[in-house]
C-alpha cells in the first residue's frame, strides 16, 4: 500500500489536553492524535498494535471513501490487515440493489461470532445504506453488538466518531440527512501505489425514478477544480500514472460552483499534468455527454479509449418512466457520434432488466441496441425495488420467470458483441498498463460484475507456468503477458497474441 502525502501533518506536534479545534480539517488531525494516544496505551497493554480491517461493498466511490478510513487508521497507528478477526472492522456499504445489503448482513452475523470470542473487538458500519432509517432499526434490534454507526455525509468524522467510539459504551450512531459541506486534506491509503480515484463530485440530481442514490449520498455538489488539481498533482509525485475521476454524473460536473466550469474543461487541466499518463472517468450520463467531450477525448493523449454509458433500457417507454430523459434514438445517435470521432473507443454500458412495466417487446429494444453499438462490455442487472423510490410504488412489477428469461436473453447477447469487439484488436501492438501478478499462472477472465464497477474476478486455468503479469489496455480490455513483479506500475507496449473471449494473452515487445 502506498501513503498520500497529506499524512505529513505530523500529530506528535498536536496539543490534546486543550479543547479540540472547530475548523476542518484541523478537528480531525486533533482527534487522530487522541486516537493515536489510545493506540499507544493499547500496545503498552498488550505488547502489539491494534490491527483494523476495511470492507468495501459497492461502487468505486466507495472504494475511495475506503482509502480514506484507511488512510485515518494508518495515521493513527492501526496496523491494516486483511482479515475480519481484527481488533476493529469497518464494512462501508451500499443499497444500490437488494443484494448489496443482503451480503452486508449476512458478513455482520459472522462479525457478530468472531467478536463473541475477542470482547475487545469494535465492529463499525457506514457507507450508503446507513442513510436508510429502517436499516438503523434493525440494526438497533437485531445487531446490537455493533459500536459504532455513521452515514455519507459525515464520513469525513471519522477520526472523531472513531475517538468517540473507543470513550463510549454501546452504539454510537451519527447519521445526517444531508450536507453541503466538502471537506479537504485528510489522509488516505491506496490500494495500488500507481493509480488512483478521485472524487470530482459528490451526489446526484438525477433520481432515476429506480434509483436510490440521490437519498442517500444527497444532492450533487462539485470539488472546486483547484482542489482537484491539487490532489492529482501530489498522487502523481507519490508515483501515481493513472487517475480514475469519480462521480455519479461527471457531465454535469462544474455546474454549480461559484465560477462554473466543464467536465471537458476540467479534463483538460488535468491532461496537463506533467508524469500523469492516464486519465479515465466515471460514470457519464447520456443526457449529459457534451460535443465538447467528445471533442476534448478525440484530442487527448491522456484520456483512456473508454466510455461508461450507461444506457438502462433500450425502450423509449421504459426511459420515460425511468426518468432517464433521453430516447432510443437519441442514445443511438449519440453512440454513433462518439464512434464516428473516437473509431478505437470502447463503449460499455449498464442495463436493467425487469423495471415495473418492461413487455418482453420493452426487452427486445434493449437487444437491438446492444447488437447496434456493439457494447464491448455490459453490467447487467436485475431490477431491484427500492424502498422511497417511485420506480417502487409502480404497480406492473414484471413475474420472477419472465425477468430470468429476459436477463438470460440479454446476458447472451450482450456476451457475443462484447466477445467480437474485443477480438478486433487481435494481432496487434498497443500499450498496456501492468497492474498487478497474474494469480498463480492461471488466466482471469473479466466476467460479470456483482456491483457496479466492482468486477468479479473468475478464474480460468491457463496452465501457464511461467510467471504472467496483468495489464490493462487504454480501452480497458485485460492482457495477460509473461513478466514480473518489476513490471507492476509500468507502461509498456504488447503485442496481442491470442483473444480468450474477454481477454488475451500476449507478450511485451
Ligand atoms: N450514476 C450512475 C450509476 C450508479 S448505480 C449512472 O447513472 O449511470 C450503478 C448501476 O446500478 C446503474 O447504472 C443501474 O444500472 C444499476 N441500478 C441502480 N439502481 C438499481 C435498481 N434499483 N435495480 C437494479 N439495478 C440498479
Ligand atoms: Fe442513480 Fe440515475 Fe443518479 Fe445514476 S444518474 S446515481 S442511476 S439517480
Ligand atoms: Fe452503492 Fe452507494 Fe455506490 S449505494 S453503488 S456504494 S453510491
């Protein structure tokens, strides 16, 4: 793991026995060092470090968040490990879809065992599914062992509810409602020392009439573009090549600052960043995507050969009452432009099946347009009521069966287009991005993603004995190539030898 360098603030020099400051994120530093007392008086006690341990569930924004709860442990004094059967755990979690918070429940239950047999354990939950009242009600009910409880909005606390936490007795709970607040500068820990997300944005405006992330990560608000610039600059002197810019909308970026700015504008100060080599984003909202994206992407040399976007629903009906504002046509037409300007971009979407009212005839339009723009790779989910949404008091909710057959339909044809896009580049030599050893000589197969952009990994056994590495091409496609762990972090040109379904084996010319 690798340290971002706003960890220089040096907490040895923060006076703790006078009131804590008001100001941010001068409050947080204070409540670290008290927390780093505490760690100190623990490894006196008990001759070791206290160990800490951060579960993501959800989405890439999540992921990041995760990095910051990382990065406060670490500063002060946790020693980060992988393993549930530490000293204090944090799950950061989401409610996109049911699942989400099914898994999360059900790793609570055996967090609940693990601290039967260690008393001293504290087991703490944030993240978007504690914005929901009821989850806390069952929480509070069912789940009492848990000693610490706080939401979106005020994740930036942390170091202090975590202070709290270890005076307190039985659960704190801190939940807002919302926030307009943005808080800077406090540290985080990554997960690969060469590339990183950045949150350009918080929220969403959108309230796709499915969707349950505008209620609980609040109204959209931009990072001030300095700031931005600020964070990336620093990453890249700490070694960082290629930055992931996140948001919910990132094409409504800007829009609500003081002096507002572009997305495209945006993208290109960031390209000027001398040392950066990649940029990649996520995600784009079709209703959003300007002519000057596409434009500012057509010229770039940072800016990766990828687009999200995330279509939803093929059927004009079903965007209507999704609240997407934009038609078949319209997607069509957009895809094609985008196309036309940017011939090697891959395009990769999200689709929904079952949304209440979707006819198999609602489907079909899905599979036209997936066999028209030729995604070259899709998330597909099934529908998932969620509670305060308005998608959940439609009453044509599809039957079970016809959703599986649909979602089986779909899967197939978003896998064959998906497959013949990233055979094109077969036979040639493009630059990739090594990220990381490939698993004990077996191949990894890009499959489908349990959330989004969480993208399980399945095995598939190549045999291979030599050592392979892994690494990603500008357009996100996966090669597996012979090397080593020197190679990790590393641009280096490869020749496509052999297309395996969704990825390829290669070498390093
Ligand atoms: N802001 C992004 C998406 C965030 S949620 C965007 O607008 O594209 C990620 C994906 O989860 C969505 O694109 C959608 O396909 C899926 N999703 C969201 N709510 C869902 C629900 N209630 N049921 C099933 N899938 C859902
Ligand atoms: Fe949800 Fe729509 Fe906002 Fe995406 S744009 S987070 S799908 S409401
Ligand atoms: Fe899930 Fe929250 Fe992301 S609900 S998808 S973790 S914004």
């Amino acid at each position: 793991m690798s340290r971002e360098m706003y960890n220089e603030i040096d907490l040895a020099k923060i006076n703790i026995n006078v009131e804590p400051p008001t100001e941010e994120p001068g409050r947080q530093y204070y409540f670290m060092a008290k927390c780093c007392k505490w760690v100190k008086d623990f490894e006196q006690k008990n001759g070791r470090r206290p160990t800490a341990c951060v579960t993501t569930f959800g989405c890439q924004m999540n992921a990041r968040d995760s990095e910051k709860l990382a990065g406060i442990l670490e500063k002060a004094g946790y020693q980060l490990i992988d393993n549930e059967k530490a000293d204090f755990v944090i799950f950061n979690t989401c409610t996109v879809r049911d699942n989400a918070n099914q898994r999360v429940y059900g790793r609570l239950g055996e967090l609940g065992g693990h601290k039967r047999r260690n008393p001293g354990m504290k087991i703490a939950l944030c993240g978007c599914m504690m914005q929901e009242p009821e989850v806390i009600e069952k929480l509070r009910k069912s789940y009492s062992f848990v000693d610490l409880v706080f939401g979106t909005h005020n994740i930036y606390k942390f170091a202090e509810l975590l202070y709290a936490s270890h005076e307190a007795e039985g659960m704190v709970v801190d939940i807002w409602k919302d926030t307009d607040k943005i808080v800077e500068d406090l540290p985080a820990e990554r997960k690969y020392p060469f590339k990183s997300g950045i949150n350009i944005m918080f929220g969403c405006n959108n309230f796709c009439s499915y969707c349950i992330v505008p209620y609980v990560r609040g109204r959209e608000r931009s990072r001030k573009p300095e700031d931005i610039l600020e964070e990336i600059r620093r990453l890249v002197a700490d070694g960082v090549v290629e930055v992931m810019l996140l948001g919910q909308n990132v094409n409504s970026y800007g829009k609500n600052l003081d002096n507002p700015i572009t997305f495209a504008q945006l993208l290109r100060e960031v390209e000027k960043i001398d040392g950066l080599k990649r940029i990649r984003f996520m995600t784009s909202h079709p209703k959003d995507l300007s002519d000057e994206l596409i434009e500012v992407m057509a010229q770039s040399e940072k800016i990766c050969r990828h687009l999200h976007l995330p279509l939803q629903s093929g059927s004009t009906r079903i965007l209507e009452r999704m609240n997407r504002r934009y038609t078949k046509e319209q997607f069509l037409e957009l895809a094609q432009r985008i196309r036309d300007r940017i011939p090697d971009i891959a395009i990769t979407t999200d689709i929904i099946v079952g949304f209440p009212g979707e006819t198999p005839e609602d489907l079909e339009e899905t599979i036209d347009v997936v066999r028209r723009v030729k995604f070259d790779n899709a998330f597909t989910f099934i529908y998932s009521k969620r509670t305060g949404t308005p998608a959940a008091a439609m009453e044509d909710q599809v039957p079970k069966e016809q959703v599986k057959q649909g979602f089986d339909r779909l899967l197939k044809t978003v896998q064959d287009t998906a497959r013949s896009q990233v055979a094109k580049y077969e036979g040639r030599v493009m630059e990739a991005l090594i990220e990381e050893i490939t698993e004990k000589g077996n191949s990894v197969e890009k499959s489908q993603p349990t959330e989004n952009g969480e993208v399980m990994e399945k095995e598939h056994s190549g045999g291979e004995s030599v050592s392979m590495v892994t690494g990603r091409l500008s357009n996100n496609t996966i090669v597996h190539v012979p090397g080593d762990a020197s190679l990790i972090g590393k641009t280096v040109k490869v020749s496509l030898d052999e297309c395996h379904g969704f990825y390829y084996i290669g070498h390093c010319v």
